[in-house]
C-alpha cells in the first residue's frame, strides 16, 4: 500500500496569514501567506539573513508577529503562549540538563510533556542509538550523540508539530546521513508535521515532502521537490538548488526560443554528451538555446575527475561551458583540444 500525500490531506497543521515581522525599523518578513500540511515534513531552505529562522521563532511563539495571524491545527494561535501551541523545538546546539544523566533527562523531558509514552522511550533509546549512554552526563557524549539525544527528548514530548533549526549543521556528514534518516522514518511513522530550517539542498531534498525557498523576508517559492528544482520562478531559487550551482547565460543571438532576451540557466549535472573528436581547423563553434533543450560544441580546455565524477569544461565563443557526469565512454576520447558536443534537456528560463 503507497503512503498517503501528506499535502493532500485536510486542514494544515500551520497557516500563516499575511505575517509581518519589523525588528527595529527593519522588515525582516514581510507579508507571509503560507501552510504546511498535517503529517508532512516541510523544509525551509535559504541562504543566511533570509528569515527562516525568525519565521520558526513566530511559530514556536518565542516572538510575536507585527502583523497578521498564525494558526496552529486549526486554531487561532498568535497571540498562545509557547507551551499553549503543542510544539517541540529542536535548535542547532542540543538543550540538555548538563547536571542529569542522559536516562534522566529522557524521564524529565516525559514528565514535563505530560505524555505517557508507553514503549515509545525504549524503541526511541535503540533506534537513535542511545542505549550505551544512559548513565553518561551531556558532557561527556559526542557531538553527534548529544543531537541524538536532543531529537530524542523531541519525540518523547508527542507533541503534533516539530520544529527543528539546522540540528544537525555542525555535525560531519558521516554522522548526519544516518541521523536524518531516522528522523524521517519516526517522523512517517508517527504522523508528526515537521518544519526543518536548513541551507543544505541535498538535505531538504533528503527529508521533505515539499520545500519553501526563502528570501529577503519572503517565501518565494513552494512546491514539491521536482518542481521547484526544474521549475524556480527565481534565479535566486535556482542557483539555491543542486551542486554544483547552476550557470546563466544571455545571448541574443544564439537563442531561437520564443523569448530571445531571456537568462538561460543551466545546471553542470544535466549534461550528456553527444560526441567528441579531434577537431578540423575549420570546426564550428555553436549554442543553440530552445525552450527545451540546448546543444553546444566547443573545445575540451580542461577535464577532470573528482569523487568519480567527471567535470569538462568545454570553450563555446566567449562563454566556457561546466558538464559534470559519469561521461565513461568517452572518457578514453576525451583530451584537451577535442571537438566537444554536448546536450542539456533542462533548461532553466527566466
């Protein structure tokens, strides 16, 4: 049986409605209409000063909005208090009772939630990997079991909404991989409605069911991962998506779409090539933008291979051309000078 859509499913578990936030004169959100469905896990992707992290402190109700309204499972919420709003918050540094034991700040963390967990603190303590710790103080555990411990606590609290702010930011990524995809599988497993502050791409793509792009105070995109991936309305957006980031193009004359003055994206991953040779004295240079596709042939002036992958770079004109691949069967045919023809399949326009 497929798991249900979570982004289809009834009343939103968050709902901002025309929320403004001023700190100082400054206008840090700005006119916010956003939802976030029941059981889904939302990431809120953007670079540093975009507002995501004000936006969860207005949810979190550890500020309050200048204007506009927030609703919480249904309810009008933006004047509650933070314990009124059933909502746990994990943070970038890990919240612990550094005087208590590992196992006591578990019990405490379920007496102060009132929640009666029933099995759910030994399932959490094996899974999150915790059971050899249970007498160690916060002190003396390791970055990674200190954060473990911090979602732990979480979960324990059975609260409908969890909010989490880059938790795993300052961990190495052999620990974060395994550690989110925990909390995917409890967050699916439980129902929870997740809101995740991140600027890793590949993480909220990991994660989410659907992601919002922030910006100088707005949100300026929302949607499911393909589409805002394939189709940003921003070039901001855009270049916030996928690594290695996105290249721009614009050219009057080499475009035959409908729109000749339009910035061309290209991400270095959609690449395929199509031929290499060694070059007449007389081999043409081209870039041929259409509304779905792109094509150039250029020179071979530098390649590499770096973590398996290849990275060409191809000169078209003035314009120097990044395709990164697994390009294995022409890698024997590939040497600096070479004729080089290349297609992308996804253009970005804007």
């Amino acid at each position: 049986m497929s798991t249900p859509d979570p982004t289809q499913c009834g009343e939103p578990a968050v709902e901002l409605r025309q929320i403004s936030f001023d700190y100082r004169g400054t206008v840090v959100l700005e006119d916010l209409q956003w939802q976030v469905s029941r059981g889904e896990f939302h990431s809120l992707l953007g670079s540093s000063g975009s507002g995501k992290t004000t936006l969860l402190k207005l949810i979190a109700g550890l500020q309050r909005p200048s204007k506009g309204h927030l609703w919480l499972m249904g309810r009008e919420s933006t004047k509650a208090s933070s314990h009124q709003r059933g909502i746990a918050l994990v943070g970038q540094t890990a919240a612990t009772y550094d005087h208590l034991s590992v196992s006591e700040n578990l019990k405490l963390a379920v007496e102060l939630s009132g929640s009666k967990p029933r099995g759910l603190q030994e399932d959490l303590v094996n899974q999150f990997e915790l059971e050899g710790v249970l007498g160690r103080k916060p002190s003396e555990l390791s970055g990674g079991q200190l954060q473990r411990l911090a979602i732990v606590r979480a979960l324990l609290s059975e609260r409908s909404i969890l909010l989490m702010d880059e938790p795993l930011a300052h961990l190495q990524e052999s620990l974060r991989s395994p550690i989110r995809k925990l909390l995917r599988r409890w967050q699916q497993d439980r129902g929870l409605t997740c809101i995740y502050v991140t600027h890793d791409s590949q993480e909220a793509f990991e994660l989410s069911d659907r992601i919002s792009v922030m910006g100088d105070g707005k949100i300026l995109q929302t949607g499911d991962l393909q589409s805002v991936y394939r189709r940003p309305s921003y070039k901001q957006v855009a270049e916030l998506l996928g690594r290695p980031p996105v290249q721009w193009y614009r050219s009057v004359q080499w475009c035959r779409s409908d729109r000749p003055k339009a910035l061309v994206g290209l991400r270095p991953s959609d690449w395929r090539v199509l031929s290499v040779s060694w070059p007449q004295e007389d081999c043409q240079e081209i870039f041929e933008a259409e509304p779905q596709r792109v094509r150039v042939t250029g020179r071979l002036v530098s390649l590499q291979q770096i973590e398996s992958a290849d990275w060409w770079e191809v000169q078209v004109s003035s314009e120097r051309i990044l395709a990164v691949g697994s390009y294995g069967a022409w890698h024997n045919e590939g040497r600096i000078g070479s004729s080089v023809e290349l297609t992308n399949a996804h253009p970005i326009w804007l």
